[in-house]
C-alpha cells in the first residue's frame, strides 16, 4: 500500500519514504512532529538520519500527502492528508490536538468570505484552550 501511495504521488519508492510513511500509516498518532517521528523510528530500531526524516516529510507534504500544521506557533506537526476537511482544538497545557468538524462553522466562514468578496481555496481554524483534564484547567 505505501508503494503504491508513493507510486500514485510521483515520487521514486526509497527505504526512507518507505520507513517514514509506513509509520505514519500505523501509527495511532495522527499529529506528529518530525522530532517525535525521528526518536519514535530509532526505538523502533530503525536506522534513520534526523535530516532524512526532514527531507522526506517535507517531501511527502510537496506531494500532498501530508498536511503541515503549526498549532503552537513554532513547531511543525504532521498529519496524513484526507479527503475530508476538519478543524482542530488544541489544549495549551497537555498539546492534546482533537479534530472536528462543523458544517455550521464551515457555512459561516464561506460567508465572511463572500462578505469580502473572496473566494476561498482552503483554510485552517486551530482553537486553542484547556481539555478538561485536572492538571490542564487547575489554573485558569
């Protein structure tokens, strides 16, 4: 499957795509960053450079098979990309990242663009806060 995915996007099939993209597919986590990525794939006893895990996540997002989200600001995290739009809230304290989507939320923002006479391709709406976790809301 990850060498036809490969195939399917245009990029040659190498033993780091494959690595890289096999543990994205198996993987529970749906939001990773490349550090996460990189020490997750050495524990797992494979023998792969830092750099390369770079080079081939920014290589997968060219050819739009991942998504790159920056929910904090600084870091980039990774997820597989979909057919189907969703939103995200993020909790400040734990970095939980819950996906959603919202048909209301979706209609409203067509019209603020409209409003403004835009037309949009895409967007992304990150919300950020507390999950209800004690240790993450004790102090707000």
């Amino acid at each position: 499957m990850t060498i036809n995915k490969l195939k399917s996007a245009g990029l040659k099939i190498t033993n780091q795509r494959v690595i890289v993209l096999n543990y994205l597919f198996n993987t529970q986590e749906r939001h990773l960053s490349a550090e996460d990525i990189f020490r997750d794939l050495r524990l797992n006893g494979e023998d792969v450079g830092q750099a390369t895990v770079y080079r081939v996540l920014n290589q997968l997002e060219e050819a739009g098979m991942l998504e790159r989200h920056y929910f904090d600001g600084s870091k980039a995290y990774y997820e597989l990309s979909s057919n189907s739009h969703h939103d995200h809230l993020v909790c400040l304290h734990c970095g939980k990242i819950i996906e959603f989507f919202d048909p209301f939320i979706e209609q409203r923002q067509q019209e603020i663009a409209e409003q403004y006479d835009m037309k949009l391709s895409h967007h992304n709406l990150y919300m950020f806060g507390y999950c209800l976790n004690p240790d993450c809301h004790r102090d707000i």
